[in-house]
C-alpha cells in the first residue's frame, strides 16, 4: 500500500478502515517499527511535550516547593505517557519569559504552572499568557478562573470541614494560621469556609484569631508566638497547610501544652509528613493523584481546541490524633 496509506494508519486517521490499519500495524510489529515522534512532531508542528514549571515559593526551609506540588508529579508522567505525550520538568524563576523557552521554541505545545507565591505580583504574567495565545493551565482557585484554564481543590469546603469537626468537638476558640488574602486565594477560600463554619454555629469570628502564616514549619512556629504575644486564649487550631499545622503544633509542644487535650489542630494538604507527625495530623486532604491527571487534561482539552471547564475537586477530611485523643 501507499507511503500516505501507511502514515494515516499508525497516526489514527478515521479515513483508514479498521482492516487496513490491522494489517499495517501487524506489518510494524513484525519489523519492529517504531514511529519517530520528533519526526512526526515537527511535521505536525507539534513537539508531544508538556513542559512543568515549578516556581518558588517564599518557603524559609530553602527547599522553595510546596511539597503538595511535588506530589503531583507521578499522576501527571502517567497521565501524559497515557496521552503520548513526554513530560519536561523545570525549575523557572518568575522573571523568565516560559512563553518564548518553550512554547514559541517549540519545546512544548503547552504548560504547566505550579506555585507561585503572591498570586497579585503573578498575575501579570498570567494576562501576558493570555495576551500571546499560550497553552497553559495552573493549579489555584478554579472560582477565579479568569485567565484561561484552572484546576484546584475546593478551599472553601475544605475549611468548612475542618472548622465544623474542630466546633463539633466542642472547641469554642478556634484560631486560623493562615494568610488570607486576594495576594492568596487559596488560603483565602480556607478562610471563607473557617467564617461560614462559624456563621452556622451562631459564633463569633475574633480579629485577634487569625495569624497570617505560609506553607512551613518556621511561619506555624511563628504564628503560635504571635498568638501567645496578642494574649489571646485559643483552644484549637486550623492552618491552611500541613507544614504550618506541624509547626504550630511542636510549638504548643514546646511550651508545655498537649495536643489535642489542650489544643486540637488540623492541617490542609495531607502531605506524607502528616501521617507521621507527633501525634498524627487530622487534616483535609487534597488528591495529588486526581489533581495531577486533571491538569494534563485541562491542558489537553486546550491544545487540542476543546472546551474548557474549571475543574474543582474534591477535598475530604482525615481524623487523626491531632483533634481527637
């Protein structure tokens, strides 16, 4: 059969009938052909690669990545690898132009962003994505979904839950770490949940309780020192994040107050460090797996020219010994 007859058929094309493609992929196997994907990528202008970038984020440890971020990694190879495509990891900074070093280069036909630390001072970048045609999706708050496609966990119930379990326990005082703010809008939702779980309880929601923190140990640590400098009595505590729920609690630890008998805690994020933290961390958990999978998707959908939907997942709570002895 013909050269163009072949080609159709190891690429898929429906005007090849299912028996013609058969036996031409019957004839690869036999001779062991493999097709050239950077052949056939730059006949198609198209490089099969999606390029991942991480950025830093104002984390104290030096490790500068969420290690929820890293989490996704596994999920997204597979799911690239199930779609053909290859996955290019890096590491950018929020001055580089990722436009021009990988779409426009041609080393992928889309990205990724993940962590970006103050979203008002990454927005910019966002609208100049949009302004030249990128492909790209983020991970962040899919309520926002101004600048093309978003994927993210449902902050706002995820808050809910846990501020509802810490109030059904009983506890009156329940202070938030956590930076709540639009330059933040993860946190943010966590936030509204923590209000609207106070607002169904008839209970106040006090100024002097909320702590600004970030997603680390050393800021946890920090806000149960600011909490005790402000004298304000509490008896539980929310954090927006594992890393500053376990800080928070070595702190209280430190200064000779139980955990959960004086003061239950709940994290967000169910990072691997949770489950062995002292004692073990309740927190909401956000699915790496499905979060990971939805961000190539959405990603796909776009450089293929699908519709585009925000894609919110669900969050689930995970009792531990941190809230209930």
């Amino acid at each position: 059969m013909s050269q163009p007859t072949v080609s159709r058929a190891l690429s898929g094309n429906p005007a090849v009938s299912a028996e013609t493609r058969a036996r031409v992929l019957a004839a690869a196997e036999q001779l062991h052909y493999k097709v050239d994907k950077n052949a056939s990528g730059l006949r198609r202008q198209q490089s099969r690669t999606i390029a991942l970038l991480f950025f830093e984020d104002p984390t104290p440890d030096q490790t500068l990545i969420n290690p929820f971020y890293l989490s996704m990694v596994g999920s997204m190879v597979r799911s690239c690898a199930a779609h053909g495509y290859d996955l290019l990891i890096s590491f950018q900074q929020l001055s580089d132009d990722w436009h021009v070093d990988y779409e426009d280069s041609r080393k992928a036909d889309g990205i990724v962003l993940l962590g970006y630390g103050n979203y008002l001072q990454y927005r910019p970048r966002l609208e100049q994505l949009v302004g030249r045609g990128a492909h790209f999706v983020c991970w962040g708050n899919p309520r926002a979904a101004e600048y093309g496609a978003i994927v993210g966990s449902d902050n706002e119930a995820g808050g809910h839950e846990a501020t509802r379990h810490l109030l059904g326990l009983g506890r009156r005082r329940v202070a938030f770490i956590g930076t709540a703010s639009e330059a933040y809008p993860e946190f943010l939702d966590r936030y509204r949940g923590y209000v609207r779980a106070h607002d169904e309880a008839a209970l106040s929601v006090l100024d002097g309780l909320r702590c600004d923190a970030g997603p680390s140990e050393e800021e946890g640590r920090s806000a149960v020192m600011e909490l005790e400098r402000r004298h304000v009595a509490f008896d539980a505590i929310f954090a927006a994040s594992d890393l500053a729920a376990i800080g928070a609690m070595k702190a209280l630890q430190e200064r000779g107050r139980r955990v959960p008998e004086d003061v239950a805690v709940v994290g967000f994020d169910d990072l691997a460090a949770a489950g062995y933290a002292t004692p073990p961390l309740t927190t909401v958990a956000q699915d790496a797996k499905a979060a990971g999978q939805a961000l190539v998707e959405a990603l796909l959908d776009r450089i293929e020219g699908r519709e585009e939907q925000p894609r919110l997942l669900p969050v689930t709570l995970k009792v531990r010994g941190s809230s209930v002895a």
